[in-house]
C-alpha cells in the first residue's frame, strides 16, 4: 500500500510530501518519476505498462531489511512470444521499496540494465514479435512526444537515489 493513499494529510503538509513516489531511470538522458498515487496509477501502472502486455516480471529473490524499513527483489523480465516461447532480457532488474514509519510504501525505485532492454526490443521488431502497444510506445518516442513523468537526468521532482 503507498503512503497516505488511504488517510487524510494534515493540514501542514502538501500531498506531494505525503505520498509516495516511483521512479527509475532510462538510460543516459531520462529519468522517470511518478509523484503520488494518481501519477504512479496513471503513469507508471499505465501508461508505462501499455505495450507489456506480453511481458512477465518473476520476483527471483527478495530481500528484506527490517531494521532500514527496506525490500529488494530481483526480477527477471521475460517476454512470452507469439509462437509460443518465451525470451528474456539479460541481467539484473529489480525493485527497491523504502516503508515508512505506518509500514506504507514511501517510495520504490526500478532498476534494470537499459542495454539489455534495448536490444530485447530490436530483436523483437526483427522476429515481428513487438506488441502493437510498444510499437506507439516507440514511436511517440521517435517523434519527440513529450510524455508525462519524464525528466532530464537530476530534474526529477525526487531524487532516483
């Protein structure tokens, strides 16, 4: 459950301050940051999830450390493909919560090689195996469409780290 997503802030603190954030970073130029649950909804659960349909992220560890309020667990992104097989990128990817004091998630962070992502995708425009979502998704990015929740490296409104 995110922070304060289901308790009425006190009249000294801005919703921005009391809910939680997600974000992670894509590559050399970006980060992306959602801001509250409405962004982490509409943002990362949505728009960002449009095109991965297909897609499974299985938990394979996670740890979690009592004392600090903090879990990680490690995913393997895995593409189930349209004759049936499955691909998956190469590396690490995982996802980094923070709780706060209520045991609410304060914040999480993604983290996964930006590479390696990149060339599951090449090959899956090759093989004919690209969703049509991921398509738009890429083209929109071509085109220089400004989307919600993206900022230059060290503007995000939180810090990735």
């Amino acid at each position: 459950m995110l922070a304060c997503s289901q308790r009425s802030t006190h009249a000294s603190r801005s919703a921005r301050e009391c809910d939680a954030t997600y974000g992670w970073n894509i590559g050399p130029k970006e980060d992306v940051m959602c801001v509250g649950v409405d962004e982490i909804r509409d943002i990362a659960l949505g728009m960002e999830m449009e095109g991965l349909e297909n897609w499974v992220y299985e938990y394979q560890k996670v740890l979690i450390d009592e004392k600090q309020g903090e879990i990680v667990g490690f995913w393997k992104q895995i593409v189930n493909k349209t004759d049936g097989t499955q691909d998956e990128i190469y590396g690490i990817g995982g996802s980094w919560f923070r709780l706060n004091g209520d045991q609410l998630i304060e914040w999480q962070r993604d983290f996964f090689d930006f590479g390696h992502v990149a060339k599951m995708f090449a090959k899956l425009i090759e093989s004919g195996d690209l969703s049509a979502g991921m398509q738009r998704r890429i083209e929109r990015g071509i085109a220089g469409e400004k989307l919600p929740g993206y900022y230059p490296l060290g503007e995000a409104p939180a810090p990735i780290w």
